[in-house]
C-alpha cells in the first residue's frame, strides 16, 4: 500500500500577503524531491504548514488514503513528519549537550522512570552520530560548536525520531563540501530504507545531484513538478524567475584607488593568526576558503564583536582598530555576518525599525524623531535593496530568508561606513536575489568603500571580487590576483596546499 505524502490545493494569507494560492506537492516513497522558487515564494511556508508550525490555513494534506489533521509539530510528529529548519539556532538549545539535544523527545517524553538514565542518552546519541559518519563528542555544549556541526546534530535528532518524512530546509548552507558529499551519502542512505525526503535548497547543482523530481514555486502559486531529468540548470532559473537570467555574477567596472584599508597581525589567539592584507579604495576583496577556514572569526574580529589579542586596522593611515562593535560603527565600519537571524536582524522589529536603527541620529534633533523621514527613508531603502513586501511596518520575522538578508544589508546602505565587511552574504538566497545583492555590493565599490567579502562559494569569490586571500587553519595561505585564478587553486590553497609543492 502507498504511504505517498500529498499536498492539495494548499493557500495560507499572512497580513497583507497571500503566502500561499492553491499549491500542491508531493513526495513518494523513498524519494528525494526538491522544493525550489525565489525568495518570498513560499517554500517555507509550505514546509511550516507540514511540520504543524504555520496554522490557519485551507487545503488538505494525505498519507496514502488517510487524511491528516496537524495543527502543531506534535501531530506532524506522529506521523513521522520531521522538519530541519535553516535556522538552526532557534531549534536546538544551547546549554545543554550535543546528547540532550538529539534524545531530547525522549528527555522530555519519557515518563516511565523517576530517574533519568543519562549513560542510555549518550550512548543511543553516540550510536546516532557514529552512523552519520561524524566526530563530535557528545557531551560537548551545542553553544561550543560550529554552524555546520549544529547543522549535523538536527539532522542526528531527526534519525533519532524515526523520520518518514524528512523536510531538509537549505541543510547544505553551513556545510563544506566534504560535509556536503557525507550529508549526501546519508540521504542516501535514508532513502534506501525507505524515507521520503524534501529537499529545499538554492544550490541548483546539489538539486541535480542528490533529487529525483522537483516542484518549483513562484509568487506563492505551484509552477510546476517536473522529473529532473527533463530540465536543465537554465530550465529550472527560468520557471523559478519568469524570465532568463542572463548573468547572475554581475561585475561592475569600477576605479580602483590606492590602499585605503591596512590589516596587520590580526590575532584571536585561539583561531585566527597573525593575518595580514589590504584592501584599496573601491575594491572588492574576497576572503576565500573551506567552512572551519577562520572567516567568520576574522570578520568578527574586524568588527569588534569579539576580543582581540594582537594587530591594528589602519583606514588611510589611521589607527581604526575597535575594541567594541559600537566603536567600529563610529570608525566607518559596517558588517553583514553570516547569521542574520541572531546578528544581523532584530526579527521580532518592523523592515522600518531595522532599517533606519543604524543611521538614526540622523533623524534625530535633540531628544524628537523626525518619524516622517524615518518612514521615507525605510520606503526608499526598501526600492533601492529590492526587498519584498506589502509595507515598511511588515515584521521581518515574516520575510523570507533572502528578503531578510537584504534588510541586513540594506540598514548599512545609508550609513557612512568606509569599510564593508560580507560574510556569505547570499546564503540561503536564490539567484535573482543573489544577483541583486551583488549588484548592491558593486555599487558600493563604485562610491568608493573598501569591501571584504568572505565566502566559501568560490565561484562567487572568481565573479565579484578584484583580489582574494585564501584562509587555511586560521591564517593566509595565499594571495590571489582573481582574474588569474582558478577554482582549483582556490580549493588548493583552502585545502593546505603550498606553493612550492604545487
């Protein structure tokens, strides 16, 4: 008998957006099926509304002939419907141990015993994470470990839970491409023993690789499911877009000054050693490498936002270097970090707040706002980034995940920073907005500013950036001139490789 997981004529209206017109989506038996459209179409929505989050909708949703009732997780639980969201933070618990966040349905659910038999949760944990092929002591505090890591250890508590349906939501953002390739052979390896998969990414090549049909969305209305071995990667664009995209890595012809930034000895004393580079006026310069490279940790310590143990930031020869990310906001720094949702957002704020909160002493003249402009400037900054939504009070929470990011980006647009720091500022995005969020950064070079831009997309380092410093283990294993590069020396160098051995 088929356990086909079916969505019909699914629609849901949030205030002032309809989300969601009559989709349907399915997934067969043991079968990775991919969830793709531009950012705002809906695919999250949809999976909310599987996984009993969303509720208020119309529509019905089957496994085989049985029509199911979810109006919370615990009813999609039960019919061994579990989702992986992307924000991987707000799903699991920091304090507490990689264990106690897989097992932690039976923590919380077991009622049998008085006492709780903590060698039995490690060891089932340990079991879990030795069958996905990783290292991680379970014992270790979730606030300890890396983005890619946590990534691993959600998808561990779904193998606890028995998945039969798994909802995999942009699972590939934070991972290497080793991580990657192991994630991979455990979808795999799960669709084999007969779990259905929803995979939703913007990674097109990984759509190819790993998924057997895909349905694409648009606008929140079904476009179409199609097998995957009838379209092409520009098929796909195309349905998801409307319309061809012609570059998706556009490059703006921009002067380039002398050097403006001057980085020297930048350590943490822990992950990042002694790094050296330069940055000239209306460059852009990548910081290019593997996940666990020391990007992030570099961009943070730019920034301020955590301590330094030795090295200076000059910008024209002045020392600029903060001790605190409130000072590097006064030196004319801006950063956009890799984790919206926890640094880069407040979720819980209005587009307008969010926007204008970088910049408001401009709006204000002793202790009064000037509201009015605040609005104008919030309605003109959401033209200028492309965000998508009904109005500047929308709250930001209710975006999706690349409308998010281009409030990120857009609050620092009107400010009078100097230095631009990126870090992967389009993960999690689809390619129109990616394309818009490339063309925001060449614009800002055109006016001048320094940018930094880390990433771990190489193909992206070889598309927007002018130079690029390949991080290894903390350090600069190599500068790189980027239109006399390649990806394989990209991987090269990010991989350990040396240059005499070359």
């Amino acid at each position: 008998m088929s356990s086909k997981l079916v969505m019909k004529n699914i629609s849901m209206e949030f205030p002032g957006v309809k989300a969601l017109k009559n989709v349907d989506f399915s997934v067969n038996d043991g079968e990775v099926h991919a969830l793709i459209g531009a950012n705002g179409a809906g695919k999250s929505t949809l999976m909310k509304i599987l996984g009993g989050v969303n509720k208020g909708f119309t529509g019905e949703i089957f496994i085989g002939d049985k029509k199911l009732e979810i109006c919370n997780p615990h009813d999609a639980k039960k019919e061994g419907i579990v989702v992986v969201y992307q924000e991987v933070d707000t799903a699991l618990i920091s304090n507490l141990s990689v264990a106690e966040n897989i097992m932690l349905d039976y923590i919380v659910n077991d009622q049998k015993n008085v006492f709780m038999d903590w060698k039995k949760i490690r060891k089932e944990a340990k079991e879990i994470i030795v069958k996905l092929g990783l290292d991680i002591d379970v014992t270790r505090l979730i606030s300890s470990l890396t983005l890619s890591e946590k990534q691993m250890v959600l998808i561990g508590r779904a193998v606890f839970q028995k998945a039969k349906y798994l909802v995999l939501d942009e699972p590939t953002a934070p991972l290497s491409i080793e991580e990657t390739n192991r994630l991979f052979k455990i979808i795999n390896t799960l669709k084999e023993s007969g779990v259905s998969i929803a995979f939703i990414s913007h990674r097109l090549n990984e759509i190819f690789a790993i998924c057997d049909r895909i349905t694409i969305l648009r606008d929140g209305e079904l476009v179409g499911e199609y097998d995957l071995k009838d379209l092409t990667m520009s098929d796909v664009v195309e349905k998801m877009l409307g319309r061809k995209l012609e570059n998706t890595l556009p490059k703006l012809d921009v002067e380039i000054g002398d050097v403006q930034v001057e980085v020297e000895n930048f350590s943490d004393g822990k992950l990042v050693h002694d790094v050296n580079f330069n940055v000239r006026k209306g460059e852009i310069v990548g910081l290019s490498g593997l996940v666990g490279a020391g990007k992030t940790e570099l961009c943070r310590l730019l920034f301020g936002a955590d301590k330094l143990h030795s090295g200076r930031i000059l910008l024209n020869g002045k020392d600029v270097t903060p001790s605190n990310s409130a000072q590097a906001v006064k030196n004319k720094m801006a950063l956009v970090p890799e984790e919206r949702r926890k640094d880069g957002i407040l979720v819980n704020e209005n587009i307008e707040t969010n926007l204008t909160l970088t910049t408001l002493e401009k709006y204000c003249k002793v202790s009064f706002m000037n509201t009015k402009e605040i609005k104008q400037k919030a309605k003109d900054l959401i033209d200028i980034v492309g965000i998508k939504t009904p109005s500047e009070m929308q709250k930001v929470a209710n975006l999706s995940g690349g409308n998010q990011q281009k409030v990120s980006i857009g609050k620092w647009i009107l400010s009078d920073a100097d230095i631009f720091i990126f870090d992967e500022p389009t993960k999690g995005v689809d390619v129109g907005s990616k394309s818009d969020i490339y063309l925001l950064i060449g614009e800002l070079a055109k006016r001048g500013k320094s940018i930094i831009y880390a990433s771990c997309e190489f193909s992206e380092i070889l598309g927007i950036t002018d130079r690029t410093y390949v991080m290894y283990d903390g350090m600069i294993s190599k500068e790189l001139e980027t239109k006399n590069t390649t990806e394989e020396e990209l991987l090269y160098y990010s991989t350990g490789g040396v240059e005499n051995e070359k």
